[in-house]
C-alpha cells in the first residue's frame, strides 16, 4: 500500500528541485553591493518586499547580465530616480 503522505513529500521535492533548476542562479550579496549592481544599469526594475518573523526586513530581487541578484536588509535601500520598483507579497528564493 502507497503511503499519501511519502507520495506527497516526494512530490513536494521534486517540484522545488524543477523550481531550482528553472529559475537559474541566484546570487546573494551584501545590500551595498546589490545597490551598486543596480546602479550599473540605466532603467533597473527591482522587485522588492517586506517580511521577517521576529525581525522586519526588506528583501530585494534583481537581475543583470543574466544573473539574479537577491539581498535582505534591515534598512531601506534607496537607488537611482530612474530604478522601477515593484513592491510585492513576498519574494520566494530556492
């Protein structure tokens, strides 16, 4: 007899291994250096979001060169005037 709930968990694995894989790299860095990326590019977009349990903290998500760049910072980031930022739910990072 198939245990559902082996059966489920399998599936949970492997659905957040396909998420892995199709998401590309993720590459975490230090706010001050997340801002400086931004800066590279002239009309970034950054995805951003607030969040914590026990401690509130801003989370940010942005690509450049193919490459996703994510950070978290208990301050507010501020970037250029000509940054586009989209305030979301949340930010969900494999």
């Amino acid at each position: 007899m198939v245990n559902p709930g082996v059966t489920a968990a399998t599936a949970a694995a492997a659905a957040a291994a396909q998420a892995r894989k199709a998401s590309g790299a993720i590459v975490h860095v230090e706010p001050d250096y997340f801002v400086e990326i931004v800066g590279k590019s002239r009309s970034s977009l950054v995805v951003f979001a607030k969040g914590g349990f026990l401690s509130k903290k801003n989370y940010y998500l942005t690509s450049y060169k193919g490459l996703f760049f994510y950070t978290a910072s208990g301050n507010e980031l501020h970037f250029s005037g000509d940054t586009e930022l989209i305030r979301v739910k949340s930010i969900w990072v494999p």
